[in-house]
C-alpha cells in the first residue's frame, strides 16, 4: 500500500487537461535575409540531440523521507506540465529511464516532491541525486509564437543556467526560426520550440527558456 507523504506546508498538485499545440505558420511580413552563421547547424544538430522528444524540467536535488520520495528543483513554470498519468524520465548513464508517478505534491513553483514507482526506501533514492529529469514533449503545452517581432526587446531567461539575456532579432533559415539573443554584447542563437521556449510572459516582457547543455558554448 502507498504510503502518503503529509506536510502541513504542501499542496497537492491538480492534474490538467492539455491542450494541443496548433501549428502555425510566422507571418512574411519580417521574412529578411540573414547570412547563415557558421555554428548554426552545429547549434540545431545540438537543440535536435538533446531535445529529441523530451523536454527537461528539473533536476532530483535530494531524497525526501524514508520511503523513497524525491525532491525535485523544476524551472518555474514547469510543475504544471506534468500530467500524473504519465512518466517522468530520469537521466541516468546518458539512458532516460521512464518512472511512473506514484505520488506527487507541490511545495512552491520551483520545488516538486515525487513518490516514483520501483524508488521504495532513501537508499536507492539517494542514488538518483543530481540527475536531470524529463517529461514527453507531446505532454507539454506549446508555446504559441506566430509573430517573433512582438518579442523583440523581451528579457530572456534560463534560472538554472543563471542565463539573462535581451532579444534583439531574429530570422529563419531551412524552416528553422531563430531567436537572436544579446548576452553580455554576444549574440546568442536560440532555435523557437516547445523544447528550448518554455513559457512567454507578454505582460512583464519576459521568454523562459531551458537551454540545452553546450548551447551557449558554440555561439562563441
């Protein structure tokens, strides 16, 4: 039988029905030419690797209790993407292992506490420590950007890579829309999807993003 974590301070959190992103095509009115920049098929071979039908949400930063239950640190914004119906990936040895949810509560916007199936006692969840984890991209709400003009001057983000940067163009080459970024006077190049773009805030003017590992380095 289930045992149920009790915390006075944690809420569980509600189960939502998604919505399926609806394709769309960017309006040609800012269709300009652009030279293609010599690491940016290198950057979409990367994007394409590490986002290959799973989007990264957090990592396990430590075990919860004495039944097995994890702490999860989650990009803000990410908790309500999970669906308790389905797997969370764990990332371990290069292999995203799929972990049915037993039980899941949230403590703030950024933390996760996870009963995963098969992870029974805190020894083998200490074994887990540090390692990323995943959700199904078809499990994921779109980010619906049609007019990439409109975020032009927004602040980009990425809190777990401690990334801010501004966006200050962008273009499209091979059917591929890229966001170019300003980071400390660099031009950054970001690929538009769900798997990289995780949440626009149009009121504060803010893009979230969940950059893919090695990213940043090949825009050097």
């Amino acid at each position: 039988m289930l045992k149920i974590l009790r915390s006075r301070k944690l809420k569980p959190l509600k189960s939502r029905k998604l919505k399926p992103l609806k394709s769309r095509k960017l309006k040609p009115e800012r269709n300009q030419k652009r030279s293609p920049e010599k690491n940016l098929n290198k950057i979409l071979s990367v994007f394409q690797m590490v986002g290959a039908g799973h989007l990264q949400i957090g990592i396990i930063s430590k075990p919860h209790g004495i039944s097995g239950a994890l702490n999860l640190q989650v990009t803000p914004g990410m908790a309500e993407r999970i669906m308790e119906d389905s797997p969370l990936f764990i990332e371990i040895d290069g292999q995203r292992i799929p972990f049915y949810i037993e039980e899941i509560l949230l403590a703030d916007n950024d933390h996760l506490i996870v009963k995963l199936e098969f992870i029974d006692a805190i020894e083998s969840a200490g074994n887990y420590t540090g390692c990323k984890i995943y959700i199904e991209s078809e499990d994921t709400v779109g980010v619906q950007v049609t007019d990439l003009e409109k975020l032009l001057g927004y602040t980009a983000v990425d809190e777990t890579k401690n990334f801010r940067a501004t966006v200050k163009d962008f273009f499209e080459q091979n059917q591929n829309r890229i966001l170019v970024l300003d980071f400390d006077g660099k031009e950054i190049m970001v690929p538009v999807a769900d798997e990289v773009l995780t949440l626009v805030d149009h009121t504060r003017k803010i893009i979230q993003l969940n950059l893919p590992e090695g990213l940043i380095a090949l825009n050097e």
